[in-house]
C-alpha cells in the first residue's frame, strides 16, 4: 500500500523551497519580462506620440506645398511688379485662408515680425521665434516649434521661406493646436499602460503557476525524502503512469529508492535475524559441551575426546562464518585489494576439489571430474579465486541429498575460461532466483549458512572482471558457471 505524502502546510524546508524558487524566478524571469515590457511600452509610445506630431507636421508642409506652387504662377513681368503680385496673393490668401479653425496662418518680414495674420491681429503671446531661426539656417527653408502658449495652450507651428521675392513677406507661418493631438497621445499612453499591465498580470499569473507546478511537487518530493531519511520506508509519492515529465519521473524513482530500501532494510532483518540463530546453534554445542567436559575427570573417556572434536569443529564453523562477513564487507566498502597475477586455471580448481573431496565423501557425494591436459592461463588472485571455488562447492554439497553427483567442467572459449558446477540438489525456486546473488538474501529453500555466499562470489568475480551465471530447476539441482578472461601475454 502507498503511503501518499499529503499533509498540511508547515513552515519548514517547503516552505523555503517554496520562496527560494520564487523569489529566484522573480528576480530573473519576471524582472527580465518587466525590462522587456517597459521597452516595448517606451517604442510603442515614443512612436505614437511622434507619429501624431509627424503628420500634424506633415499636413502642415503639405500646405506651403501648396502654395508655393500657387506663388510660382505670378512669374511674368518685370521683377518689381511680379513681387508686388505675390505679396498680394499671399495677403489674399491669408484673408480668404479657409481653415482658420484649424489653423492660424501667418505672413513674416525679415525680422520675423507677423505682417498678416487669419486672426487679424499680431498673434502675440502664441508665437515663438525658433521655427523662424530654424528656417533661416535649414536647407529646406523650414522650421518647427512645439510648445505652450502664454495661455497653456499646447501649440505647433512650422514657418516656411517663401520661395520667390514677395515685397516685404519673407516667411509664412501655420500654426495649430495640439491639444486634441495631446487628448489622443494621452489616450494612447493609458492604452499602452493598460495593455502593458495586463501582459504584465498575465505573464506573473502563468509564471506562478508554473513556478508552483514545479514547486509543489518538488516540496512533496523533498517531504518524502525527509522521512524515508527519518527511516520511514512505507513513504510514497503519487505517480503517473506513463510518466508526464520530469517531475513524474522523480517521484518514480523515489518511490522506485524507497522501496528498495525498505526490501534492504527487510533483507538485512532476515540476514541479522539468521546469522544470529546460525551463530547461537555453534555457540551453545560449544557452551553443552564445555560444560560437560567441565564434570569429566578423565580425558581418556570417549566423550572427552568427542566434545573436543566437536568444538573444534564448531570454532572453525563460526570462524569461517566470521571470516566470511568480514570479507564480504571490505569487498563492499572496496577495503579488500586484488593480488592478481598469471594463473594456471586447472590446478587452481583442481587444488579446490582436492580441499572437498573428504568432504563430499562423508556425504555420500559422488564427484565427476575430468582435468585438462592443457594449462588454462587467467589473470586473477589465487586465494579469492580458491574461496569462489570453495564457496559454489560448499553449496552444492550443502543442497545436494546423500548418493547425488557433483559434476564439474572447465573449458576454453575464445577469449573466456569457463567452469561450471553441476548438483542434484534441491534446486532454488524460482522466484529466488534472481535474488539469491544479493546481499542479505536468504531464499525459502536455504539451509543453514550466513545467506552472503553467493553475494561474496559475485563480488569477487566482479572484482576479478568475471561471471557468475546460475541455472537451476527445483527438486532437480542447480548449475553454476564462472568466466574468467584468458590470460594473453602482451
């Protein structure tokens, strides 16, 4: 059953996970698209605001367009009179000027001064001297001012030369009100800003949420690893299957972490559970026996001479169990160093068989051997290779019923030496199989022993860059093969 982490809110490592991936996201995600907004308003703005003024501009050139071509008409004549005509013209213009509620028209001398005006008057107080100036150093002959009039009236106007000699007039002024323009731009700047903000509420809206899409998961995440840490192994995490990102897969392999750990911590229960009953069984033959050497006087008896058997034999049992995890350890925690050297596979496993061949015949074992004639060269060391050796065949007695046959096989391939080891035993099931090569595993058929053996084989043919494959049917034995790479001289 999944133990799904749903609790309620607290301050603690969420909580800073929460505003650390936050406030991160804020000072660069969010200030960047802020920084990016504020550009973005800033052009959208200055181009509305000079579009407005450039075609109010515009507008107004395209009215001394207008008349200059008009003015060129009066070209016949003698100077003085063809002048005189044009000042006329353009006074006629200014009092017959048809857009005076749009514009004010003006006509200039050389000093700048209004001569005529659509407003009849000098136009004091709206004029200002800089489109004048301007239009007397451009190469154009045009200048524009913007700016507010002595009654706040925000105001444009643009003087243009006049092109031909026209008594007096030396320049025409258009001047217009920007106050409608400024209406306008005002409109546009608060359609900008609007817009602007909503992007900007948008934007922070969808990064939250993805920001917390990201954050809650990882907070249940980071909750979980706190108590399988606090070694609450039951601790799952919701998944889905298949998984949809990241973030899915991470919960996977946390839920894939804890369960593993929590089949380790069960297996390494059983382990401590079992070495200790395999330790109290040698522990207390020495103890009875001990105890009944203690009342005998005489160490000629029969019983004498056997409790001693007896408890040499159990001594070198629990030392060899002992010797085993201690070996077992430091191959894990990399304490143990490889001796390797140039080896003679067939006398090594000979010398191994030799070692248990006494043995196998106090259990009513047969052995079936064939030794090579030919040397086997391997790389390895000469004593974890012999307690490989010993080992799988401790096993295969172990496992093997009185009046079975143990056969061995070794042989050459192509760049690998094989051994195999054949029993009649009882088999491994085979739902153990696959797990009987790990530590601390003891299967349903095991008898007795440390549960590690296979565990250290492996470890030492891993050392060793060799193989541990193992084959078995239950109720009709179990086949085991180690490969070891040849030895080729260089």
């Amino acid at each position: 059953m999944w133990k799904k982490v749903k609790r309620p809110w607290r301050a603690g490592p969420g909580a800073g996970l929460r505003s650390g991936i936050t406030r991160r996201w804020a000072r660069g995600s969010l200030l960047v698209i802020v920084l990016l907004l504020a550009v973005i308003e800033g052009m959208f703005l200055y181009s509305t605001v000079h579009g407005y003024y450039d075609g109010v501009q515009q507008s107004m050139y395209r009215r001394f367009s207008s008349i200059n071509g008009q003015l060129k008409v009066y070209s016949s004549g003698t100077a003085r009179r063809t002048a005189a005509s044009r000042s006329l013209a353009l006074r006629r213009m200014v009092e017959q000027f048809a857009d005076k509620d749009k514009y004010e028209f003006m006509l200039l001398d050389g000093e700048g001064s209004v001569i005529a005006s659509t407003s009849g008057t000098n136009a004091g107080g709206i004029i200002v001297p800089d489109d004048f100036e301007q239009a007397q150093t451009a190469p154009d002959g045009y200048g524009t001012a913007v700016y507010t009039t002595s009654t706040g009236e925000p105001v444009m106007s643009v003087c243009c030369l006049v092109p031909y000699a026209a008594e007096e007039i030396v320049a025409m002024r258009l001047v217009t009100s920007l106050t409608l323009i400024r209406r306008q731009v005002q409109n546009a700047v608060l359609l900008g800003l609007t817009a602007g903000a909503v992007a900007l509420a948008i934007a922070a809206a969808s990064g939250l949420y993805f920001v917390r899409s990201i954050v809650v998961p990882l907070g249940q995440v980071e909750r979980a690893a706190a108590d399988i840490a606090r070694g609450d192994l039951d601790t799952r995490l919701p998944e889905t299957n298949p998984p949809r990102d990241e973030l899915d897969r991470l919960r996977g392999s946390i839920n894939r972490m804890a369960q593993g750990l929590a089949e380790t911590e069960k297996m390494k229960n059983e382990f401590i559970s079992s070495v200790s009953h395999e330790l109290r069984t040698p522990l207390t033959s020495i103890r009875g026996w001990v105890e009944t050497l203690e009342a005998l006087d005489d160490p000629g008896d029969a019983n004498y001479r056997k409790g001693l058997e007896i408890i040499d034999s159990e001594t070198g049992r629990l030392y060899s169990m002992v010797e085993e995890l201690l070996d077992f350890s430091r191959l894990q925690n990399g304490g143990i160093q490889m001796d390797c050297r140039p080896l003679d596979l067939v006398a090594e496993l000979t010398d191994a068989l030799l070692f248990c061949e006494p043995r196998m015949r106090q259990e009513d074992l047969a052995l079936h051997y064939a030794e090579p004639e030919e040397m086997i060269p391997v790389y390895a060391d000469p004593g974890r290779l012999r307690q490989v050796f010993i080992n799988v065949l401790d096993n295969a007695i172990k496992y093997s019923a009185p009046g079975g046959r143990i056969t061995v096989k070794l042989w050459a391939g192509e760049y690998k030496a094989f051994v195999e080891i054949i029993d009649q035993g009882r088999g491994i099931p085979p739902e153990d199989l696959g797990s009987v090569k790990g530590k601390f595993f003891k299967g349903s058929n095991a008898v007795r022993g440390s549960g590690i053996g296979l565990a250290l084989v492996d470890s030492i043919m891993t050392a060793l860059d060799g193989t541990l494959d193992l084959r078995s049917t239950l109720g009709k034995g179990t086949v085991v093969t180690l490969g070891l790479p040849l030895y080729k001289k260089l």
